[in-house]
C-alpha cells in the first residue's frame, strides 16, 4: 500500500511504517549483517581470554598484573556503548556500525604487535570503544529493519550473537594457538572483523530513522521503503513520533518515583552480579583451567562450552519468559548457575575432562539466560518515558561489575585456584537470585496479559547491549 502524507500535510510516522508489512528478503539482509557484526563483536572480545594463558607462560608474569588489561578492554567497552548513539546520530548507525567493527579489527591486529602489558591495555582500550559501540548500534539496526510481530524474537537472537562469537573464538583460538601462538591469534582474528567492516560499508543499509530524521535524506529514504516493499508517493514528508516522544522522557529521578525504587535498586544489583559472573568467564576462565594443569586446547574448550551453553540458554529462557513469565524462570535459572558452579567443584578437573566440558556448558547456559533476558525484564519495568534511561542505568551497573571481574578474577584464582574460583561464581549468582527475587514487577505469563499488541518500544529498549 501506497504511504503518503494526509491532505492536510500531517507527515507519515516512520514508526508505523517500520512496525508493519512484510518482512522482505532486503530486510532480512540487514538483520543478518547486523547480527554478523556482533558475532564479529562476541568473537574479538573474548580472544584475550583464550591469549591469557600463553602471554603469561611467555613474559613470565601473574595473573595480577595482567588484569589492568582485561579491566582496560572493559572500561573501553563502556565508553563506546556510551557514545555510539551520540556519534549515531551526526553521522549515521551505518557507518557508525562499520566504523566500530574496523576499529576494533585493527585495534586487535596490533596487539599481535605489542611488546608488554601496557601496550596491551592501550590497544585494548581502543578495541573496546569499537566493541561497545558496534554491538548497541547494530542491535537497534535489527530492531529497525524487523517488523513489530518478530522483532523481540528478532533482537533476542541477535543480543545472542555475542556467545556465538564467543563459542566461534574458542574454536578458533584452539586451531591458531598450536600453530601460530598468541600473536597470530591476534593478526588474524583482527584481519577478520576488518575485512567484514568494508563488506558493512557496501551491503548495509542506513538506518531508516536516521534518514528520517533528515529531510535532505529522504529521497534516499524513500529508495529504501520501497526496497522494504513500502512505497512512498513523491511528496510525502515523514516524522518519528516515538523518538519525538523520548525526547521528553523523565529524568533519572524518575527510577525512584511511584513505588519504582525496590525494582530500580534490585535490577541494578542483579545486573552488577550477573555481569561480574559472566566476565569473570570470559576472561579468566581458560586462565584458570590452565592453572589447574590442562593443555591449552583443553583450556581454551572450557570457555568454548561456556559460550554454547549460552546461546541454548538464552534463545530457551527467552522463549520461557514468554509463555510464563520472568520471574520464575530467571530465578530457576539463578538456581541452576549457582548450583552447577557449586557443583563443578566436585569434578576433578585433570581426570574428567569430559564432565567438566558439561559442567561448564550448563553454567554458561543458566548464567548467560539470566543476563540476556534481564533486559527484556527492564522493557517491562520501566514505563515507556523512563525506560530508556532505566535500561541504561541498569546497564552502566552491570558494567561496573564486568570491569570488577577483571581484577577479581585473577585475585581468586592465585589465591584459591579452581575452588575458589568456581565458589565465587556460585555466590555470585546466589546474589543475583536474591536481586531478581526482590524485584516485584516481574512480566506476567501469556495468560496473564490483557490481549493488546505489544508496543515496539520495550523491543528497542533491549536491543540496547549485551555487553
């Protein structure tokens, strides 16, 4: 159907014209190059993990003095997740995305270069500026191209992406490492996302509330709502009415007001939690299997189950949530992260390398479900003028907890080794269990809704990072 401007000149909102019709294969294109990227984003951000081990056996350090590094990647990541919908916003989510998949590309590449741990923390820093913001801006990028009734199913496996690259890295790093050591792991896992950002700069589209928003833009729109099989008339003038709704959001007070304040404080406890556990995984866990004497294949495989463990997790918690709601399976899936890393505890680690394998993949599971589904629970807590800034809130708590791990990670390890690390992971999540108990707006089961559509605001609101 033909889209155009009423005859009193009231432009189309960019919205409605986004939320329904097909989904067309030029969107599913975009969805898939978007999703890519933050594989790009998972696969990168989790090499050093795996590099760990050799750089410490080759330069002769402690686990200690490496953590600034990890913690330097982390910060980096914060910053970019920051900025990104800013620099967005002047340039475009397009190049935005391509932009940040490049930087930490080359970021990477140049750690195969480096000659000492400061060196390291620099390029990591760097890196994670283009991996925090290359996983927001590409998540809003599927939100946008996906119609409103498979948009949640649409963001939910994309925010899953970054456990797949993860799942991807360790395979990789098991291959690269035996041959070509820790730098080759890092030239050619940067070599990858470059080559990626120029196949992002020739094949995706720019955003279509970004042309929006520019009326100098929108011939080039109106090219691209056809492609969507959304035809425009000549004349017609556009607005996005959702976004001209969150610029009038409340303010962060906000989060405390009308009985908001118990939910506001559990969530940001839960994402601290959930967060310092998931880290403490992807950085220091081969560390820490190599620690207790396995070969570095071996080691590098733990954090590979950990990631596929993950990625069943979350689509399986996702899919949970939705028929019964939030609260039972996200405390059901605390449960079972604290009770596998208690009982991992058990397992003789040099004996049973096969158990340990399962041990690991089932944590991941439980652990990486938690937190990807937590933001969709934000959506629903927060009210559509808060909720931008509540997921966000949220968000920036957890990041405290992911850049915690960095140092805390090496601390248990050298003091305790596996035992203590595994018990801290365990109480971790025990917290995180005690945060998503306490909160008391939790999204109701399907037979518990009143039968409206779902608004898109609260699938944008989770596409907002996973990381």
């Amino acid at each position: 159907m033909l889209q155009k401007s009423s005859p009193g000149g009231a432009p189309v909102d960019i919205g409605r014209i986004l939320d329904h019709g097909p989904f067309t294969s030029m969107q599913m294109l975009a969805v898939m190059l978007a999703a890519f990227a933050i594989v790009m984003d998972g696969f990168d951000g989790q090499l050093i993990g795996f590099a760990i081990p050799a750089l410490i056996k080759e330069w002769g350090i402690t686990r200690a003095a490496f953590a600034p590094a990890v913690a330097a990647g982390l910060v980096g990541m914060a910053v970019g997740s920051a900025c990104a919908g800013i620099v967005a916003d002047r340039i475009g989510r397009r190049l935005v995305v391509a932009a940040s998949v490049f930087l930490f590309g080359i970021a990477t590449c140049a750690i195969g270069f480096a000659p000492d741990v400061v060196t390291i923390s620099l390029l990591r820093f760097i890196a994670g500026l283009g991996i925090g913001g290359a996983l927001p801006s590409a998540s809003t990028m599927t939100a946008e191209f996906t119609p409103a009734r498979h948009r949640t199913l649409a963001v939910t496996s994309t925010i899953v992406c970054y456990p797949l690259g993860g799942m991807l890295a360790g395979l990789f790093a098991s291959a690269i490492l035996p041959v070509f050591g820790w730098r080759g792991l890092f030239w050619i896992g940067g070599a990858l996302p470059i080559a990626y950002s120029f196949v992002l700069l020739a094949t995706l589209p720019e955003s279509p509330r970004y042309l929006a928003r520019k009326p100098n833009h929108w011939p080039a729109l109106k090219k691209l709502l056809a492609r969507m099989a959304r035809p425009t008339s000549p004349d017609t003038t556009f607005v996005d009415a959702a976004e001209r709704a969150a610029e009038q959001r409340a303010g962060f007070a906000s989060l405390f007001a009308g009985g908001l304040a118990r939910d506001t404080l559990a969530i940001w406890c839960g994402f601290f939690m959930v967060m310092l556990a998931t880290y403490t995984a992807f950085s220091w866990l081969p560390a820490m299997l190599a620690s207790e004497g396995l070969p570095a294949a071996l080691a590098s495989s733990g954090l590979t189950a950990y990631n596929l463990g993950g990625v069943v997790g979350s689509l399986g918690c996702a899919v949970a949530i939705t028929r019964f709601g939030s609260r039972w399976p996200l405390i059901l899936c605390s449960i079972g992260a604290a009770a596998s890393a208690f009982l991992l505890k058990y397992v003789d680690i040099a004996e049973n390398g096969t158990w340990l394998m399962i041990g690991l993949g089932v944590h991941g599971m439980f652990v990486i479900a938690v937190q990807a589904t937590m933001y969709a629970l934000c959506a629903y807590v927060y009210p559509t003028i808060v909720r931008a800034t509540g997921t966000a809130s949220a968000l920036s708590f957890g990041r405290l907890g992911a850049i915690l791990s960095s140092f805390a990670g090496a601390a248990v390890i050298t003091s305790g080794g596996a035992s203590s690390y595994l018990s801290m992971l365990g109480f971790t999540m025990v917290l995180t269990l005690v945060a998503l108990a306490l909160v008391k707006r939790h999204i109701p089961s399907v037979n518990a809704q009143p039968p409206v559509a779902a608004p898109a605001a609260p699938a944008a609101a989770t596409a907002k990072g996973y990381a």
